[in-house]
C-alpha cells in the first residue's frame, strides 16, 4: 500500500497556506482547519509505515482505512484548490481597463472572495465529519497497534529459487555469459591478477543475475582456499551480513552473537587474511551498506581473492567498482535465439521445434517478454499443462493480459511479487512517479521532458535546493528510476537520454498496483470500467471504440488519449478539477472531434498542464488567457497563439512542435518561463522583453532582421540559468551574430550552442573554455576556423559533439591535445580545405563527417613533401563510422580516384571496421535544378523545416536527372 497515491503530501501545505493572513477566514472556518491539519498530519505518519509493506502482507482493515484517508484526502485537496482559484480569479487585474472598469473589477472580486469563503466554510464542515468518522474507524479498528507490528521482511526469500535453478535450464546464461564473467575475474596484467578485484553484475529483476553469478561461483570456486554466496536483499543489516558469512566460513556461531560489527569486520578480515578467497554478496540494495561491508575485505590481499556482487540499481553497482581492477557487468535481455530457445524447450520439450500454428503467436509474446528470463519461464509455465500444451486460444488470452495487470496465474503473481520489491524499495515520491507511467500503453516511446512536467503538473514533483528549478529535480526522479532499472533509457544521436521505455514486465507490475489503488482508469478494450472502482482520479483513453463513458469523471486530475481513443474523450466542461490534458487529435479533425469544443478549454480553470497535438494546426481560443494555473502549453506547429497567451503569467514551458509563432506584445509579462520554442523576434520590442525571461533554460529563436540582435544580446546577458541555446534567421540577409561573440559572456550553466542556418560568426567568440564545463554539443557557423581556434575547442572538458560550418580554405590538423570527450566531429565548409588527424587525436570521437578539398589537400601535401593523401584515420582507437565528401574540383579524375582508394582503404585497414561513406560533390551550376534540390536537402540538414518540396521535369529539362548511387544514405 502506498500513500504516495493519495494527496496528503501536496493538501498540508495548502491547509497551512489558507490560515495564513491574505485569506481571512473567520474564527470558527480557522478553527476547523486547525483541526483537519493536525488529524491529516497524524494519518500521514501512520501511512508512512504503511506505505512500506507489500500490499499482500497488510491486515484487510489496514488496507480498507487506507484506501479510506487516500480518497478522502483527493477529495479535501480538490475543494482547497477550487477555493484557491475562485479567490485568484477574483483578484485577476483587468488589463487595459480605465476606473470605472478597474472598480467593477475590484468588486466583483470582492463579491467572488466572499462567495468562496462562504463555500469553504461549507465544505470545511462536512470534511470535518468525514475525517472524523474515518478517524473513529482507525480507533474501532485498531488500525494503531496493527500498523506498530507490521512485518519488516518479506516471509520467503525470492532469491531461494534462483540459487537453487539448474543454471543449464537457462538458455543463453549458462555458457556465453559464464565465460564473459570469468574473463573479467580473470584479465589484467600479472600484478592486477594477485590483487583484490570485485566484478559487480548490475540489471532490473527477473534478468538471472544470481542465477548467473551461482553458476560462475559453482564452477571456479574450487580453485580457492574459501568461498561463499551470501544473499543480502533489502532492508539488510550490517551485523546479519557479516554473521552469515562467518557462519558459512566455519565460525563459532555462540561465539559471533556477542559480537559488533566492528568485531564482526575484524574477525572477517583476520579470517581471510592470507587467504585466496571468493565471495558473492547477492543483491545489495544500498551504497550505505556496501561501504560497510567492503570494510571487511582488504585491498592489500595479493593472492587473487575476488567478490562478485549483485544489484539492480546503477549507483550501488558503481560504489562497489571504485577501483580500476573492478569491473562493472551489465545485465542484457537475451537475444531473439536464446529466448526462442528457453520458451520453446519449456513447452514443447524441444529448443528449437514449435508447430507452425503457434509460431506467430509465441512470437507475439516472446516480443512482450523482452528477453527476461524470468518472464519467459513464467509464461512458458502459464501454457504448459503437465505434458500437454494448452489451446491456441488461451496463448491469445495470456497475449492480451501481458502488460495490463490482468495475469491471474500463481506464478505470474510470483514473478510480480519479485519485481514488486523494486517497487516497494523506492521513496513514496518516485513510487508515485512510476504509477503514472501505467498511463502509456505498452510499447510507448515516453519523452522525457513530457513525462516530467506531467508529473510537475500533478504536485508530484516539490521544490529541492535553492536556485534548481522544478524541472530539474524531476530529471533527477527520472534519473533515480533508471538508475534502479524500472525505466529503460532511450538515447538520441548525441548520446543523451531523451526519452525512456517500460519493459512489459514492469508495466504489468505498475498496472496491477494502479488498478489496486484506484490511482488510475485505463480504457484500452481489455480492462475498460470506469464506474466499479468508484471516483476516477487519472484517464488514459486508448486503443479502443467503446461508446463514451461519462461516468465519475467529476474528479479527474489526468488524462491522456492516444488515437483512435479520441472519440472517447468527454466534453472538457465534464471535468471539474482537470489539471493534466494530453490530448491526441486526428490529423486533420472530422466528425469523430465535432463534440469536442475548445472554447471549453477556458472552464478548466484547474488545468496545469495542456498538450494538443497529432494535427497540424489548431484554432486556440481567446479564452485560454483565463488558465491562470496553466505552467506547461504544447501546440501543433501551425497554431498562431491569441493575445492572451501573455495573461499565463505561470507559464514555464511554451512549444509551438516544430513550428515558430510571432509572440504578442507583453510576451514578457511570461517571466517564469522555462524553455520557450521556436520564438520568432521581429522587433528590438520583442527582444528587449525576452529579458525579463530571466529564468530560460532553453531558448529556441529565429531572426526576421538583423535590427533586434543588439537587443538580444542585451536580453541574452540577463539569462543566467541558460542551457540550451538555438538561434537561426528567416530573411534575405544573412544576420550576423559578431554582437553575440564579442559582448555575451555564456554563464556556466550552458550545455548546448545551436547556430543553424541564416546566421553566422565571423570568427570563433574569445569565451573561456574552463568556464564552459558542461558544454557538450556545440553547432557553430563561422566564416574562418583557425588553427588556434581547434585549440580553444579541444579545451572544452565536456565537448562531444561538434559540428563547425566555415568559409575555411587552410588545412587543419588535429593534434593529441585537447578533444578528450568529443564523440562526433563534423566539419562542413564552402571551400574544403584538408584535415589530419595526429597520433592521440580524439581517443573518444566515433564518427567523423566531413568535405575535403582535394586541391588544397594536394598542394599542401606537395608543399611538404609528403604523401599528397592522408587523413591520419588509424590514429582515432574509437571510430564507428565515416562520411566524407571530396571536391574534385582542380585534380584529374585519376587523383580523385587515388584519393578515394586511399582512404577506402584506410578505414577497411582500421580495426574497429566503421561504416564509412565516400562521395563526390561534382561542380554544379548554380540555380540548375539539382543545385536547387542539393540546397533543400542542406536546408533540412541543418535544421530548417521543408513543408513542400516539387520536382518537375520536362522532356528539355532530361539532362538534369539527379544520380543517387546504391547504397547511398540520405541526407
């Protein structure tokens, strides 16, 4: 039972907030709130402790209690805010107004306050009774003394049956992965081989971590003078860890119980002393403990000891390997094979042989099992009956209740139990966290960014240290949830995580735990109903074409839709609380939208968060201004934004997707803006107001002139808390940014620079690379690089990818200095010059792209006396792939194929084997049709949106054919 899903957390503050002077509540109103905190406040200390024990191992009255204070404090939290918004509403300045206006106005909030009041006093009351009754329920049910003598453990070790497994049942883990282990116990230099050294196997449940490690530990532990497989779990104590080995050592058990554990660790290490040792400690859940636990081993053994542990958390794995004789081990799913392989033998007695009329469906959901061991036996166990294999139909039944929650079967249920312990481990925070992903249906991509301020629209995220921003410590929940192996991370072409994914496994954990706890209603077709649980909290309309379902939705705080659920969706005014809408539309509206009206959207005074997308364009209302809550807006990229978008004066993140909108005058009265894209500046106006955005993390902006650059770059300066930073232009002129470069000092904060394309530097800024520690991507047009400008760039400590677009002609060399992060390196120039890359020339970067000059690379290589062609390709250890285009312009077609063989074979003679790609930018007329289709593909690459592109050729036109070579990637 968690109390992470009621609202407790968020309604304390809110109810000391109303005592405070600025609400006047009378006495008696005061009073009764008084009361509700205090009897609130007891019911959340003893739903702390509640919150930590597995649903299963509660008394019923517990759980019906609980369940009792989690609604009744939505309900009480519900009535706080629509108090808290009447009276805001009510004080709304009237904007533009003369006096006669701005009397009525202070009026009519008077009369809306006194209105409110009125109703809270009411409301007050009756929460009052309910508290109470559900407070004599706690007295009449003992809840007190039940909850004083709740189990701390979990009756059955879930570790027992992995450690006594034949590891051989296992497919793909008992030989490949055994012997992957035992090379990193085993490798290193003969002084490395005598020392202590720790391997640490880290992945979510359910991948065979300790049925992995049993069978390495089966298999080398004859070879030392001592061993022992120690399980630890949560919730382990120091003492019991260090007895248990002792024990299983030979130790004197009356002797140990007397002990400390500081007596405990010396006689551990008084024991191995001498000694060739091997140890697993399985499943550690702390880095605390660990720290303690390693006290006992010494690091001074030289006669080969080694220590296995095993984890599912990202962290702990890292603090058991903090020396460079460790090794980490990361867990993957099996492969297609092995999984196809482990499934089959279980059912059909065989590993490679199933009957044609199974194979499309056992597919199906080996694809939701994701390669986890434990999911796959699990399965393979629900579809075997003794010697027979059960019915076709009932493999479709299993198939739609993976990742719903709905698996009956004991055995499911035990693989959910083992997977629950994640669950249960988490702080209250992320537990509520990881429930709200059961709104994404299975196999959804789930944007980070999204995510978060979903979640900081629902009050689950709360303020952490001064100066960081809401936004930030929700990264750092997503960041906890991967590093504990729930979420799996999602990386982009940068190697950033910018989304993640849940494995099915978890998503059925997750939605089984949300169904129990009334935390969420999911209308997918397969375990649609909205009314048997009573109020609905949180909606996800899915997959599904049921008739629309109206019922106890007055309460909602979330809801989600994905096509083709949309005409599901109730009317907006059907919601009375909403703050979350996540609305996905048809592409290009129709019948199936007509009873949805976004006039309506102005009633969701409540609304915190609004995304529309999935069309291209929506007609937003004048009435959108009234969303005085509003903090996050996502609009399709077409949508033209009505003036009162500048009454959202809570505003913290505003995305036109991929499109630009001319703001309106006030834009600036947004100053709790967050990240602004794409912003069109127009006027020094506009310019001058992005200053008082002082609180942008990520700005995204295009130029229509260059007269509001010197502004921006005033504004620019006020912007301390910068991170990300795009700057492109639309006009005739290219807009030069030297104002940028010679006037802005880029705070520390700043991670990403982004010049695209109508904007360019005439040279490299003369920033301080030491103060620029967390820039790692950086885009930059420049009209010369230097090569004391390749110098400034190695020096960025956190560069990894760097793009450089120049007007540069001089050869560039690429030393061991500098460089150390960097991971892509792309150099695009209108004059390609050569480029070499010097032995220890960027140890990390993977994949190069650039336009290479041949005539110059020729006349440099003369000028030396040197070989006329060479990249210097075998000096990058880490290259994965290679694109490179020569200008053939001023060689002979001979040279040019000597070129293109020399560093074709320089890539195939390189070990890692990259991809690479070599072609020939032939001279092109300019304003021929294939220089104009050759410049909207630039356009795209580098960053600017192509609505419509024609190619239309006539019979006089057909020398002009555009000649893509196979196997060519496209740009």
């Amino acid at each position: 039972m968690d109390l992470a899903t009621g609202a407790i957390g968020t309604l304390l503050p809110k109810l000391l907030e109303l005592l405070g002077e600025e609400y006047k509540l009378q006495k008696g109103v005061r009073e009764g709130v008084k009361s509700l905190e205090k009897e609130m406040r007891s019911m959340h200390a003893a739903l702390r402790k509640v919150a930590e024990v597995p649903r299963e191992q509660l008394d019923e009255q517990v759980k019906l209690w609980a369940g009792e204070v989690r609604e009744l404090s939505f309900d009480m939290e519900d009535v706080v805010d629509k108090f808290l918004v009447h009276v805001d509403e009510g004080s709304e300045p009237a904007a533009n107004s003369n006096k006669l206006k701005r009397l009525t106005k202070k009026m009519a909030g008077l009369f809306t306050k006194g209105k409110a009041r009125h109703e809270i006093a009411d409301a007050i009351k009756d929460i009052n009774k309910q508290v109470q009754d559900v407070a004599e329920r706690r007295a009449r049910y003992n809840v007190d003394n039940t909850i004083a003598n709740l189990p701390t453990v979990t009756s059955i070790d879930p570790r027992l049956g992995a450690m006594y497994t034949e590891a051989t049942g296992l497919v793909g883990i008992a030989e490949a992965r055994d012997q992957e282990i035992m090379k990193l116990l085993s490798e290193g230099d003969d002084m490395s081989k005598k020392n202590l050294k720790i391997v640490s196997v880290v992945g979510f449940g359910g991948l065979g971590k300790t049925t992995l490690v049993k069978s390495v530990f089966e298999k080398i532990g004859g070879d030392y003078h001592c061993k022992d497989f120690v399980p630890v779990g949560r919730k382990a104590e120091e003492k019991t860890v260090f007895t248990n080995i002792l024990l299983n050592l030979g130790m004197n058990g009356s002797e140990l119980i007397m002990f400390n554990e500081q007596l405990l660790i010396d006689k551990l290490r008084e024991f191995l002393k001498n000694k060739r040792y091997l140890i697993v400690i399985d499943d550690i859940w702390d880095e605390e403990l660990w720290t303690v636990i390693k006290c006992a081993f010494s690091s001074s053994n030289n006669f080969g000891s080694r220590l296995i542990t095993t984890t599912r958390i990202v962290s702990v794995s890292e603090s058991c390997c903090s020396s460079t004789n460790d090794s980490i081990y990361t867990m993957e799913p099996l492969s297609d094979d092995d999984s196809k392989r482990l499934f089959y033998k279980r059912i059909f007695s065989l590993e490679s042989g199933c009957p044609p009329e199974f194979q499309e469906v056992s597919r199906d959901i080996l694809k939701k099992c994701g390669g986890v061991p434990l999911a796959i036996i699990t399965m393979s166990s629900l579809l075997a009956s003794g010697q027979e294999v059960k019915p076709k139909n009932e493999w479709h039944v299993l198939l739609e209740s993976i990742g719903r929650g709905l698996t009956e079967n004991r055995s499911a249920k035990e693989m959910l139990r083992i997977l629950s312990f994640s669950y249960y481990d988490l702080p209250s925070h992320l537990k509520t966290c990881l429930l709200y992903l059961s709104l994404f249906p299975e196999d959804s991509k789930i944007m980070k960014h999204q995510l978060i301020w979903m979640w900081i629209a629902e009050s689950f995220v709360q303020c952490g240290k001064a100066n960081t921003s809401l936004f930030e410590v929700g990264e750092t929940y997503f960041n906890e949830l991967v590093n504990r192996s729930l979420i799996q991370p999602v990386y982009d072409d940068y190697g950033s995580v910018h989304a993640c994914r849940v494995h099915d496994s978890v998503l059925d954990l997750i939605c089984s735990l949300s169904s129990e706890q009334n935390f969420a209603t999911i209308v997918n077709g397969t375990s649609d109903n909205m009314s048997s649980q009573g109020k609905v909290r949180r909606l996800s309309l899915q997959n599904c074409t049921m008739p629309r379902i109206y019922e106890s939705i007055g309460q909602v705080r979330s809801v989600v839709t994905f096509k083709p659920a949309i005409d599901l969706m109730p009317p907006f005014s059907s919601f009375v609380v909403l703050r979350v809408l996540d609305l996905e539309l048809y592409e290009y509206g129709g019948a199936k939208e007509d009873h949805l009206n976004l006039q309506e959207l102005g009633s969701l005074l409540h609304l915190r968060y609004l995304r529309l997308f999935g069309r291209r364009t929506v007609e937003l209302p004048e009435e959108i201004g009234k969303l005085q809550f509003l903090q996050v807006l996502v609009l399709p990229g077409r949508t033209r934004l009505p003036a009162t978008v500048i009454k959202l004066t809570r505003l913290m993140y505003l995305l036109i997707d991929g499109g630009r909108f001319p703001p309106p005058d006030g834009v600036g009265n947004l100053r709790l803006v967050e990240v602004l894209n794409t912003i069109k500046v127009g006027s020094v106006n506009i310019a001058k107001e992005l200053g008082n955005m002082d609180r942008l993390r990520e700005l995204n902006i295009e130029f229509e002139s260059s007269e509001p650059v010197e502004a921006f770059v005033e504004s620019l300066g006020k912007m301390q808390m910068i991170q990300r930073l795009i700057i492109c232009a639309d006009c005739e002129n290219e807009v030069s940014m030297d104002l940028l470069g010679e006037r802005w000092v880029p705070p520390a904060s700043l991670r990403e620079f982004i010049m695209l394309i109508g904007v360019r530097l005439s040279t490299l800024p003369a920033w301080n690379p030491y103060h620029l520690s967390q820039l790692f991507k950086l885009l930059i047009s420049v009209g010369d690089v230097r090569q004391e400008d390749l110098g400034f760039l190695g020096r960025l400590p956190a560069l990894r990818v760097l793009w450089l677009w120049s007007d540069n002609q001089r050869p560039l060399v690429v030393g061991a200095e500098g460089f150390r992060c960097l991971e892509k390196f792309v150099l695009f120039s209108n004059s390609p010059s050569q480029i070499l890359f010097q032995p220890g020339a960027m140890p990390k970067a993977k994949e190069v792209d650039f336009k290479i000059g041949l005539r110059v690379a020729k006349e440099e290589a003369a000028g030396n006396g040197g070989d006329w062609f060479d990249l210097g390709m075998e000096n990058l250890p880490s290259l994965r792939k290679v694109k490179v285009e020569f200008f053939r312009s001023g060689v002979t077609v001979g040279e040019a194929k000597q070129a293109q063989a020399a560093l074709q074979d320089a890539v195939l003679a390189h070990p890692n084997g990259p991809s690479f790609l070599i072609r020939f930018d032939e001279d092109i007329p300019e304003g021929s049709l294939v220089h104009l289709f050759m410049h909207a593909c630039l356009s795209l690459q580098r960053g600017r949106r192509l609505t419509s592109f024609y190619f239309i050729s006539s019979e006089d036109d057909s020398d002009e054919d555009v000649d893509c070579n196979e196997g060519e990637e496209s740009e």
